[in-house]
C-alpha cells in the first residue's frame, strides 16, 4: 500500500506555501520531513490529510491512497487510514489522559457502543509502550508539554492505522523520551506501517530515517538517504548552517555547528 501525492500546492493570496510537491509514502518506511522554520511542513500534512484549509488557502493537487483520492474518503474511513499527531498539544474536552488515549480508537468502534475487550488491550499497549501508564487518570489538560506530546503519540498509535503522519513529535521531549519516541516510530515502520514524521533534529534525522524529505520555502529541494540529503551544501541552502559529521558504532552522525558563510 502507499500514499502518493502528485503536484500538491496550497497558496494564499499572492504568496504559495507550498508549490508542486510530489512524492510517496510507502508501508514499512520511516520518513523524516526536514527544513526551516516557515518551509511549509505542517501545512504540507494538513494537505495530505485532507485538512480542509481556511477561506483564503486555496488547495490543488492529487493525494491518492493505494491509488483513491483520498478526498473520496469518508473522514471516519480516512481515519481508519491514516493516523494523525498534531503539533499542537490541545484536546478540546477536560479528559483523562486513558480517554484521550481511547479516542484512537474511535474509528474502529461502532458508535453508541462500548469499546471492546480488543480496543482496550491495543490502548494499555500503547500507554504501556509510551511509559504513560502512570498518568492514565490524570486530566490531560495538567500535564506537561513532553507528557502531552507522548499521550497525543500514543492516541496516534491506538489507531493502528497502515500510515502515521506527525507533526514534530519529539519537539518537546527531553532526550531519554526523544531517542524512545525515535525508536518507536522506527519499530512501527518495521511492523509495516508508513510513518512520514515532522523533525528538526538534524542528527536524530541522521540516525533515524530510511528517507529525508528536505524543504525550502515550500518547494521540495532534495529527497532520499539522510546520507545523500544532510549535505553540506544542501544544508547551507535549507537551514544556513554548517554541520559537523561523522561515524560512531557504524552510524553516521551530524551536528549542526555554525552559521554558513554563503
């Protein structure tokens, strides 16, 4: 199965935010989606989301689900699909943290009936596997910014979806929580899923993703291996910095260092 997204633009009066990305997603790959400030990242998964965008964007392109528009799609069906982490950390109802959590589920679930005896497991897996088991009755709204981050990655995983998008999903994290929500997203592409992941971390991009998406001011300027992607020039172009790189163990590595001189 993949997600395949052919000359999506999205454009404000007079300006475009995005301009003609093309590109896929496969089932089983971990993707990282890079670039500055204001490149126009999120916008872009609000697109392939089919989020509908506000009076004044306008939206042109494909996006295709195993070759179905994906705006064909039912919502509740497009759930079903493709699962969403927002990098805004809100939920709109005063819930508790295992409800928040629950609403992953939603899609799969009739809708005035009790969640089943599978839904439940899949949710304590998912709590369990994000280490948020211990917050389960604590209102969602109290936490802090990397626990609410790691309950929203959770109810996107609930949802056990063939594609996860997310939106910075490490931003907040301290760096024990940043490497396991790396690994996470890493174990979930080598269960089968596609995961296309918002990142600024240049060296856990590195170390992490199969593929690099690296954009520049709406366009997509460079995709494939980090190796190939995260090059100094590419680099100096995106973001107007140099990097420091390496090997460690095997793995390439790569800090950003200092303002570029270009």
């Amino acid at each position: 199965m993949s997600l395949t997204i052919s000359n999506l633009a999205v454009t404000i009066p007079q300006c475009a935010i995005i301009r003609n990305v093309s590109l896929s997603l496969q089932k089983g790959e971990l993707v990282g989606l890079i670039g500055a400030n204001g490149a126009g990242k999120s916008t872009l998964l609000k697109a392939i989301l089919g989020i509908r965008p506000k009076q004044d964007k306008k939206q042109t392109g494909l996006v295709q689900l195993q070759g179905q528009d994906i705006t064909k799609l039912s919502p509740r069906a497009r759930a079903r699909r493709i699962a969403y982490m927002p990098q805004e950390h809100r939920v709109e109802w005063d819930l508790s943290v295992r409800d928040v959590v629950a609403l992953g589920r939603f899609a799969h679930q009739s809708w005035l009936g009790s969640p089943s005896a599978k839904c439940a497991k899949i949710i304590d897996d998912c709590m369990t596997r994000t280490e948020i088991t211990s917050l389960t009755t604590r209102p969602f709204s109290v936490l802090s910014g990397g626990e609410k981050a790691r309950v929203l990655l959770a109810r996107a995983m609930a949802g056990q979806t063939p594609f996860l998008l997310a939106d910075e999903p490490i931003a907040a994290l301290d760096p024990l929580h940043q490497l396991q929500v790396m690994n996470l997203l890493r174990q979930s592409a080598q269960n089968g899923q596609g995961v296309l992941a918002v990142i600024h971390d240049l060296t856990l991009a590195m170390r992490f993703m199969d593929r690099v998406l690296l954009m520049n001011r709406g366009e997509l300027i460079a995709q494939g291996p980090p190796q190939k992607v995260l090059t100094e020039e590419n680099l100096a172009n995106a973001f107007g910095i140099t990097p420091l790189s390496g090997q460690y163990q095997g793995e390439d590595w790569l800090i950003p260092w200092e303002k570029s001189d270009e």
